[in-house]
C-alpha cells in the first residue's frame, strides 16, 4: 500500500456541523493552501501531526476557514519526534508546537484532558469522536460550513494491518473505521481523536477518505504521553530571558534568484555549528553545517522548507534523475552566473567507480558521486546548495576536480547518512533558543 504524503495530506466524511464551543481546544494550521489541525494542551503548547510541519508552521484558531474573527498565533519554535517516520512511514507522527505567546482561554478556545489510561484500545469501544475543517469527500474540498465531527470506532492492529495490504503499524499506531461512510480526510491531519471526552490521539493518515474496508490510522497519545511530558518540561525549563550565544557577523539570503538579488529577504545569523569530525578523516569528509538565523524565515512562493530525504532508494547506479542547484560558475575558468538561479540533471556513480575515476581515491560513508558526462556539473559558488531527488533533498554539493571534467564525477555530502547529526543539533538548537521566561500560571500536563 502506498503511503506518500500526497495521498495522506489527511486528513471529515459523512459528518455533522459542530460549534467551536463544543470543541475549544480545535486548532488549524495555515501555509498557502495547506490545511492541519492540532489540539490544545496548555496555554503554552498544542499538539499535531510531525507530517503537518513538513507544511506549516502558524497556528489560527478558528470556526470556518479563513475565519478573521479568530485568534492567531505566531510560532515561536516546535519539536518533532525524534523518530518520525523511521521504522515506518509515518511512524511517530506527533509534534508539540509552542506559541511566541500563551494561548488566552475563554468559551472558544479551551484546553483538551489527555489520557491517562489505556483501556479504551479494544474492539468492543464505538464512541470516538474525531473533529476537522478538512475534506468532506476524497476528491472534494474543504468544508464550507464550519468546523465537523464524526462517530468512528476501533479497529485491532492486526485486523486493521490485515485491511491494509499487509502495512505494518508501529506501537504508537491505532486505527478506527466509519463503515465506509464517516472519515477523517485531508485537512484533518494533527486534529483531536476523543474518547469519553479525553484525549487519545491525533489523526495521521491513510488510504484515502471513507474507502469500504480501509480503517485510517491514528497516533496513540497514550503510548506517547512520556515524550510529550518530557519535551514540554523542557521547553518550559529553556524558555527564558537570557540571550541564546554570541552572535555571528553574516547573513543569508532567501528568496534569491540573482547574485546579490536586491528582492530577496535577508536574515542575519544567530549561530551556526560544523560537524565536529569535518576533514579529519579525509579532506572535506563531514562536510557539513547548520546555520541558524536570528529571526524565522518566513515562507511564501519564493522560500520553502525542503523535504529532506527518508529513504536510502536512491543510492544506485540505475538512478539517473539528480537536480543541482546554484548560483556559481558556470564554467571551470569562468564567473558566476549572470542569468540567475540555475539547475543541471546529473546520475548517480556508485563509490567504486567513483574512488577509480578519482585516482583510487578513499571516500568516507557520508559522501556520494554524480556525474554529467563531462558536460554538465556543479561548480565553484555552488558548494552546499541542494541536491534533489524524487522531490527530496538528498545531498550537499562538496568538492571535485574542477568542473565538468570528463571522467571526473563530482562528491557531494550524504544527507541519508547524515541525518541523525542533522536531528540532534537541530533539537538542541531548539533546547537552547531562549528569549523570555516561561509563565505558565499552574498549567501542567495530567
């Protein structure tokens, strides 16, 4: 069964019109024309998707889509589960997102009860209640009479799997069928799944919108209550008034299409971190970094996040579909490019053809080769900008012998390989990045 985001933007179906005041702890997510939910936990956090964050990055709270008479809130920083989607697709999909400001309560806007036992995940429980602004039919479109709910109930792990092609569902996974006729769609992704008025889950995905015989799947908030303690304690010990670290005296800029582009934004760096073993092993191994600017970026049709990439697919030498990207030479003795951003289709050289093209030379794990036939090549100006495949970004242009020489494969750095690296500074980046005290006012976790 194929579980591509594209299908599982998830993700109501054959469901009733409900009042924000029914459920106050209802979120949604915007960016452009993407579309999640989340739930209220505190007035410091809300819960969602990992899936949604891909997307979005601002919450709105509010009855109809596009509603101006709700709240907003700006995000200040956000965590993803460490391990999303590493043993499956779509596995922990969960994230905690923290406001720049606390959540204000009133009769709209409330805060949702977690679970606190496991005894509603057996086959004889019918009482779910799911909610979302999301589709009300698979190839549809949004709701447009407001917030909806539907009645949904559980389905055991081995006879959803079974229903599923065989899929294999991670501990943190739970589904629940509406008889074909009620569902979660896309839209509702990140929204509250209830149970005897508490907190469950979070939908996550699925094989489209109320398909005969194909529950969806959900994250089990029960089974993730300790992440959640855990990462919500820590951003409430971090949140502070200190400054972050000594600044750094650059900046990037995003949005570009030219050198020196006068329209792009333009964000000063905070701080940045090199990999910590870069070139000890060979020259230019670990060639890798993590800037961090001062300010977030803010996205729109000229600045995206790139979709970094889950699988190692791609590293073979059937695979002939790499993109390029880069502002620099565009030849050996040349200059930078005087017509802008510019792309080039390169294939994949597996390691050992590779190290003998290059003189027998020994490459280290966190790198791989591409090559365009000693006509097409990245350059001088292009070092660590993306390499895309199938969409993702697999790599960083690092070095070579001069360009579009032929025989000469260039190196580029792993970005497969390198993930975990990525997550973990990223996550203390997060950890550390303080700018004033956290007041909860008694909010806590039950």
């Amino acid at each position: 069964m194929s579980h591509s985001v594209s299908k599982i933007e998830s993700k109501i179906v054959g469901g009733e019109v409900v009042g924000i005041e029914k459920y106050p702890f209802t979120v949604q997510f915007l960016n452009s024309d993407r579309l999640c939910g989340g739930v209220i936990l505190n007035s410091w956090s809300i819960l969602t998707a990992a899936h949604c964050l891909v997307f979005s990055t601002d919450i709105k709270r509010t009855n109809y889509v596009y509603d101006f008479t709700a709240d907003r809130y700006k995000v200040l920083t956000f965590v993803m589960h460490e391990e999303y989607s590493d043993e499956e697709m779509f596995s922990c999909d969960i994230a905690l997102v923290f406001p720049e400001k606390s959540i204000q309560f009133g009769t709209r806007t409330q805060r949702a009860i977690l679970v606190n036992h496991g005894k509603w995940m057996n086959e004889r429980q019918d009482n779910f209640t799911v909610t979302g602004w999301g589709y009300t039919q698979e190839d549809g479109e949004v709701s447009d009479v407001g917030l909806q709910m539907a009645r949904l109930k559980y389905v055991m792990p081995k006879d959803c799997s079974k229903l599923n092609d065989g899929y294999k569902l991670t501990k943190e996974m739970f589904c629940l069928y509406g008889d074909g006729k009620r569902d979660v769609c896309r839209g509702d992704s990140g929204g509250a799944v209830l149970w005897n008025n508490m907190l469950v889950g979070i939908t996550s995905h699925g094989q489209g919108c109320a398909r005969v015989g194909k529950p969806n799947i959900y994250t089990n908030l029960w089974v993730l209550r300790n992440w959640i303690e855990k990462h919500f304690m820590k951003f409430n010990e971090d949140y502070c008034n200190g400054k972050f670290r000594a600044r750094r005296n650059s900046f990037h800029e995003i949005g570009a299409k030219y050198v020196y582009d006068m329209h792009a934004q333009r964000y000063d760096v905070w701080t940045f971190v090199m990999h910590e073993d870069y070139s000890k092993k060979q020259m230019f191994s670990w060639d890798i970094a993590l800037v961090f600017t001062e300010k977030p970026i803010k996205f729109g049709t000229r600045a995206q996040r790139a979709i970094l990439v889950n699988n190692d697919k791609w590293m073979n030498e059937q695979e002939g579909n790499f993109t390029a990207i880069g502002w620099g030479y565009t030849q050996e003795d040349g200059d930078v490019s005087e017509v802008g951003l510019q792309m080039v289709s390169l294939k994949y050289v597996t390691s050992e053809e590779c190290s003998r093209l290059h003189d027998d030379y020994k490459f280290t794990n966190d790198v791989f080769c591409l090559y365009g036939e000693g006509e097409r090549d990245v350059c001088k100006g292009d070092s660590g900008g993306a390499v895309v495949w199938n969409d993702m970004v697999v790599g960083l242009t690092s070095h070579g012998e001069g360009c579009a020489l032929v025989g000469k494969p260039s190196i580029f750095t792993n970005l497969w390989v390198l993930r975990c690296w990525i997550q973990k500074h990223v996550k203390e980046f997060y950890d550390d990045y303080c700018q004033q005290e956290v007041k909860t006012k008694g909010d806590i976790l039950h």
